[in-house]
C-alpha cells in the first residue's frame, strides 16, 4: 500500500536546541525576505523536551544571535552561575583545584535544556513551523538520482511478530527540497547516511562519553542558587576518563550527574554503579542527605570534538548539532554550539532556496560558514585535550593545561579510536565491588528507570537489535563475562540462565531503554544496532 505523503521545503529531524534553531532562523529569513519557505519538525519523543537530557550550564552566545530580546521573551534560563568549583577527589577527601579557564561559568545559566527547547519549539511555532511530537523518523527517503528526499515516520501497532495489530497504522512520508537531521548524539538515521555517502572518511572515529544524571530537591540548608561544582578522581581509577558535575538552580533543586569516556577499558566497570558511589563521598552527600530524588536518566555524549567532525552535507540535506557532534568537552556543553550549527544551516539553506530552488542540492556552503564560525575556532582550539587524557590522568591534566596555556597552537593534532575496540577481556581485570544501595543516596537500576518514566507500547518489536544472536553468549559473556550488563544504565541487558546455572542467554528488557544508545557505540563486535521503536515511547522526562 501507497504510503500518505506531506510536502514542505525543509523537514527537519529532531525538535533539540540544533533543529529548533534552525526551523527559528528560517522562519525569520522567510518573513525579513518575504519568502514563504514551509518547515516541519518531526520529534520521536512524546514531546518536545521529552528525551532531552543534559547537565546543564548554558554559554548564551548563541540564543543571544537567534533571539536578542530573549529575557524579554522569557527564555528559561533563570539561574546565572554565581560560583565554580572545581575538586579533586580521593576516597574520603579531596581537594579543591583552579579552575581551568573553559569551565569558568561567568555569564552562564543554569538551565534544564528539556524546558529550554520547550520555550524553543513555542517561539518556532509562534512563526508558523509545524511541530510533530510522538512521530519517529524510521527511513530515508531518496530520490532517483540518490538524493535525500525526506524522511518516512515507522509504523504504528505492529506487533512482536511482525504482524499488523488491531492498532496499525501507516507511517507517512515527508517529502521536502533539503532535509536536515537533528537526532542528537548516535542518531540512528545519521548513521545511516554516513555509511551511504562517506561522510567519515577521512576524519577520527567519534567517540562518546555516557551521561548518567539525576534531578534531587535538596534541603534548603545545603542549597546554594547558582554554584557549580565539578570533580575529577575518584570513584573512577586514573586511567578512565571522566567526572561529574552538580548544578544548584533555583527552587532548591540540584543537577547531579557523572560521565565516563565509553574508551574505558575494564569490562566489569558500570557507569551507573560509578556515578551512585559518587554521590556517598563525604564531601558530595551532605548536599542529598534529606533531600528527595525526582528524576533520572542518562544520555551518550560526544567527545571526539574538531577531528571527529564528519563531512556535514550530502545531496538533499545536512548534519546539525551533535548528529555532527559539535560538543566542547572541556567546557563541557554543547547547546550553544549545537545551536549556532542549527542557524547556520539555515541561512546557508535560504540563500541556497530562493526562489524555489534547491531540491535535491548539496549546500556545501554550510560547512564553509562553521568553518567562518565562531564554532570552529572554539573547536579547534581545545582539539588536544581529550584524546590527551589516553596517557592517563596525570598526563592528561597536563597536556590540557599546555593547550589552553598556548590556546590550541599547537602544530600537531591527537587522534581518536573507537571506543568498541578499548575492552580487555575480563580475566585480565580487576573485579569491581560496589557497593549495595543504601536507599538515601544511592539507588538500583530499576527504581531510577522508574523516575525517567520511561515506557513503550509492549506489543511491538524490539528497537534494540542483534545482528548476530549467537554473539552475546559465545564472544561477549565469554570475553568480556557479558559487560552489556553493566554499561546499559537501565537494565535493558540481563544473561538468565536456567535453574541449574546452563543454557546462558541474553534478556532484551527493551521496555526499560532510556535511549542513551551507550549498547550501540559499546558494544565490542557492533553488534547491537539501535532503531527507533514507536513513536512517543521511551524516557518522558519533566525537568532534564
């Protein structure tokens, strides 16, 4: 059966801080110059801000281009930064460091990016851009000569055995002129293209962090609107990268997370359990101690920065935000540059569209204005100090603090791996032994799932798939004694086995899956291949 289409001029992928800005900035060219361009957004989420999750400081730079009057509007950025913090930690002590000049938050906001693109996609309606919530992008549609054409929603009500429910319902196709994908970090579609066009060639592998974080309400006591603590060492060991961060807003409300380098190398690490030990520090949990733990999730993030930027153009569309992976990892944020990717696009876009034109064309001159950007020089300058955290953290502390001594001049440029290839096997590490929950401060798996309310519709078939079935048990449980158990922060993976212990096989609990896609960058064979299940279903977090 014939599929039911719609036809715009840009279909945007994706309603984060990236596709946003850029459905804004073409509506605001279209009505400076009386050029009526149509533009839509499809969000696989069951709302705008629904999968949306970061720290989150925000740098204003570039809201402030999109929307000078932004205060005056009543952007949700309402708590400045009033005070960093930047500690080391050893098991029971630490101690505090200088803070290096990329973290150094004055002029910044604290902010929940959910709210924030919230407040976006109101204002991008408000200009006459379509949103559409709940719908996931599950095909690339391409024309005759090869070109993107727009994008196909999946299907609705099919069942675990493929089968057509009582529920079905067609997926549409969005047909559009250029097509731009948003999806955030490892979006599904995006990996796609770059396998089709050769968008990687040439450029580092990306390689990515896991972001686990939790929203508490805190005792007003410990509270302190606007202060900004980061801190390095432990629980991780010196050779793993990582950190985390905590985030005074307002209402008594704090921000707590902790990212872990997916290059670690020990397969019996768990990211989840690293960041719940964390918080029982000495001098962390005296902030959570009588307070009330309101939201969970996490999120992979990219790391790989300038090196890793992957060809950003292809006939009939783009690459925008971290799809392209424009984050600043020592600043540790990337709404802003995300943002300006966004409105870049958009104006290469117009200029490129007048008078109806522009189907099917590659806009290279996108890439030419990052390249001109202020995003580019950022980018560059930093390029050294992630991958110089490889020699271990005493090393890494000190190539970063030569690159930011001599801004990133630097006639050499580190390079990246993929981070599926770093695991030893497992008899070769040291076993972890972390401790039990203790129900105040530290949590299970399951009951921090519980708070992302997260939910799929049950009757469908798995969005986390297994090229190989027989790899789980035969490669993974016997090299790396299964560490999808381990890396997933929601106990989507679990090796059961029968009664007497044999017959080990791996459980896919996709109903708890966050959409972090942490399995799809870990996985040491790639095996696991993440698409999207149905539209609306995963996380649906309130304030993240």
């Amino acid at each position: 059966m014939e599929r039911e289409s719609m036809e715009y001029d840009v279909v945007i992928v994706g309603a984060g801080p990236a596709g946003l800005s850029a459905a804004i900035r073409l509506r605001q060219l279209s009505e400076q110059h009386g050029q009526d361009l149509s533009v839509c957004v499809i969000e696989k989420g069951s709302e705008v801000g629904a999968h949306i999750l970061s720290g989150a400081v925000m740098e204003p730079r570039a809201m402030a281009e999109l929307f000078p009057d932004w205060k005056e509007r009543g952007a949700p950025l309402n708590t400045p930064v009033t005070q960093d913090r930047f500690m080391y930690l050893t098991r029971n002590g630490g101690y505090q460091l200088p803070c290096p000049p990329q973290m150094n938050n004055h002029g910044n906001y604290i902010i929940s990016l959910g709210n924030v693109c919230r407040w976006l996609a109101e204002q991008a309606e408000g200009m006459g851009v379509e949103i559409y919530p709940g719908f996931a992008a599950a095909e690339v549609l391409y024309d005759e000569n090869g070109a993107v054409r727009g994008v196909a929603t999946g299907d609705m009500g099919i069942g675990k055995d493929g089968e057509q429910t009582a529920n079905y319902t067609q997926g549409i196709e969005l047909h559009a002129k250029q097509t731009l994908f948003a999806e955030g970090v490892r979006g599904s579609l995006t990996k796609t293209l770059f396998e089709r066009f050769n968008l990687r060639d040439g450029v580092d592998p990306q390689t990515y962090g896991i972001g686990i974080k939790e929203l508490w309400e805190v005792d007003p006591a410990v509270h302190q609107e606007g202060l900004v603590v980061h801190t390095v060492g432990w629980p991780i060991d010196g050779g793993t990268y990582g950190g985390s961060f905590l985030y005074h807003l307002e209402n008594n409300q704090v921000a707590v997370g902790y990212v872990i380098g997916l290059d670690y190398e020990n397969p019996h690490l768990s990211p989840f359990e690293e960041f719940q030990r964390y918080k029982t520090h000495p001098k962390i949990r005296p902030f959570f101690e009588g307070g009330r733990r309101i939201s969970y999730g996490a999120r992979a993030i990219n790391e790989g920065g300038f090196q890793s930027i992957p060809k950003i153009t292809f006939p009939g569309g783009a690459i925008l935000g971290c799809s392209a992976g424009f984050l600043n990892v020592p600043k540790i944020k990337g709404s802003h540059t995300a943002m300006k990717s966004g409105m870049t696009a958009a104006e290469a876009l117009f200029d490129a569209m007048k008078d109806g034109a522009g189907a099917g064309l590659e806009i290279t001159d996108y890439r030419a204005r990052m390249e001109k950007s202020w995003v580019w020089d950022e980018l560059k300058a930093v390029r050294n100090i992630r991958p110089g955290f490889k020699a271990g953290f005493l090393m890494g502390m000190a190539n970063a603090g030569f690159e930011t001594l001599f801004k990133g001049k630097s006639p050499w440029t580190l390079h990246h791996h993929h981070d599926h290839e770093c695991l030893k096997p497992a008899d070769h590490c040291e076993k972890i032994a972390y401790p039990k929950p203790d129900g105040k401060v530290s949590f299970d798996r399951l009951s921090s799932v519980f708070l992302s309310n997260t939910n799929h519709e049950e009757n469908q078939p798995a969005h986390l798939t297994l090229k190989d079935p027989s790899v789980p048990v035969e490669h993974n449980l016997a090299l790396y004694d299964a560490p999808e158990q381990r890396y997933c922060p929601a106990g989507v993976y679990e090796i059961v086995r029968d009664d007497d212990g044999s017959n080990p096989r791996l459980q896919i609990n996709a109903q708890n899956c966050v959409h972090c896609k942490t399995c799809d960058i870990k996985d040491p064979t790639q095996n696991i291949n993440w698409v999207v299940p149905e539209g609306g279903g995963g996380p649906n977090y309130p304030n993240m």
